[in-house]
C-alpha cells in the first residue's frame, strides 16, 4: 500500500522513513513531551526505531495510521499523527506526539484532524 501525503495550511502529514527514528528519539527525550505517552518512559533510540518500523506495517496490515509530521514553513519533522489500532485494543486510537517547542500553536489538532478526515 501507498501511504499518501497530506497538506494542511501548516503542516505536511507524511509518510514515516527509518531516518525520522532519530528526530523522533530527540523529541521524545523530553520527559513533558512523554508525560501522556504510552508507559511514560523516555524510549531509547532502539525503541524509536522499532515503533517506527511498526507503525510503517501498520499501514500494510491496517490500510491507515501513523504519519510523520513537519512543519511546512521550517519543513523540520515536529512529531507524529495519525490511528493506531494494534492487536487486542478495543478500538482504533486517534494520537499524537509533538516536541515542545511546538506546542501551543494549534498544530495536533490540525494534524489530528487531517489524519481523521484522510
């Protein structure tokens, strides 16, 4: 399957590459950024790379899910978006992960709302 690529005003919503394992380990390293994530525990860069590769086949076994986030203006990755729906969950989850310094700017709701209007 071909993930698309999406355009908002602000924000580009891609697909993820290996490469963005890196920036993501960077912004996850912010333990106020990890605060609502997952287990809370700041991810190694190993783990970074790992989630990466799966939401990428999420997207083959689910037909939707993660994407990679940049801001269009800077085109620096700012974080991810997208459904997630891995096996045993109860019913798909709509998340986001954005690095502070981005916060506060309306950008996860912009990129959750494209991500559910895809």
């Amino acid at each position: 399957m071909e993930i698309p690529t999406l355009e908002t005003h602000r924000l580009t919503l891609r697909p993820l590459v290996d490469t963005d394992a890196a920036a993501l380990f960077e912004l996850s390293q912010d333990p106020e950024v990890m605060r609502f994530i997952g287990d809370r525990h700041i991810p190694s860069m190993e783990d970074c790379w790992r989630a990466v590769a799966a939401w990428i086949g999420h997207w083959q076994l689910r037909g939707y899910g993660v994407f990679a986030v940049d801001e269009r203006e800077s085109g620096r990755f700012i974080g991810r978006a997208g459904l997630w729906y891995p096996h045993g969950w109860p019913a798909p989850e709509l998340g986001y992960m954005l690095g502070r310094a981005w916060w506060g700017r309306g950008y996860a709701t912009e990129a959750a709302g494209a991500a559910l209007d895809w």
